[in-house]
C-alpha cells in the first residue's frame, strides 16, 4: 500500500500545536482543500474515541469518508481508520512531539488504497502527489492555528 509522511516544525509548545491537530472542525478554516469536517456520534462514550466524517478536494475530485479517531492525549498521537468511503483503504497518524518546550514536531503519516487493481499503477503516483499537496496544506494549517493561539 502507499504511504506518505509529513513533518514539520512549528514555534509553539505541545499544547498548541496538539489542540490545533483535535480541532479537526476548523480545519476548513485554514485549509482550502478540506471542504468540511463533522465529528459524528460515535457508541463508544470514551471520549478519546470518535468518528468524523470528511469531504476534501483532491485535485479537482470531491473525495469523502468516514473515519474511527482514536485520540492519545498522554503520547499526543491520534490514529484515524476509515469506515466507509472512497478509498479502499485509509489510515492516517498525527503524532506531536515536544522538541523543545516552545519547539513541537508534528508529523503525519497516511497510508492508503485507491481500491481499483487494474488502475493502481497510473492511480496511486496522482494519488500520492495530490495527497502529499493537501498534507503540506494541513501542516501548513495546524501551524496557522498553533500560531494564532498564541496571540
């Protein structure tokens, strides 16, 4: 399966950046390939598990789906697994790491399947191109966010 990571550096503490990456509802805000994000009711009333459900443009394409989040206050890393839409397969990882104490690391890593065998050869390069775009463009926007709070 394709895979991707991301990382950035970013001048705000943990605390910031980690708040900015669980706020997934303004992502749309300061990401102009997410067109909306809905945190879904989930069964499980552990709050450290949710669902959510996206809409993003990926290169002219509308693409939507359902993810489980699995969020790690402690470790600050959230895990999303999709549920139903359309890729086959979608995984993503926001890990946030503490460098220094105004100096955090975040890091994502996607790995996913387009689902369509005969295709994936021309597919999955397009895929991975456009989705390394909008995970700069969503770095790019949790730096935006971590920034602002700090004023």
């Amino acid at each position: 399966m394709p895979s991707l990571e991301l990382e950035m550096d970013i001048q705000a503490p943990i605390a910031r950046v980690w708040d900015a990456v669980i706020d997934i509802e303004r992502y749309p805000e300061s990401m102009e390939s997410v067109r909306w994000v809905k945190l879904l009711p989930h069964p499980d009333p552990d709050p450290c598990v949710r669902r959510s459900g996206w809409s993003v443009t990926l290169k002219g394409s509308i693409l939507e789906w359902e993810v489980d989040e699995h969020l790690d206050h402690e470790t600050h890393v959230m895990r999303s697994t999709q549920r139903s839409g359309d890729m086959q397969t979608y995984e993503a990882a926001w890990i946030v790491t503490e460098i220094e104490p105004e100096l955090t690391r975040a890091r994502l890593e996607i790995t996913f399947e387009i689902g369509i065998p005969l295709l994936a050869d021309m597919l999955n390069p397009v895929a991975m191109r456009s989705l390394r775009e909008n995970s700069t463009e969503m770095l790019r926007g949790i730096e935006r966010e971590a920034l602002e709070a700090a004023r």
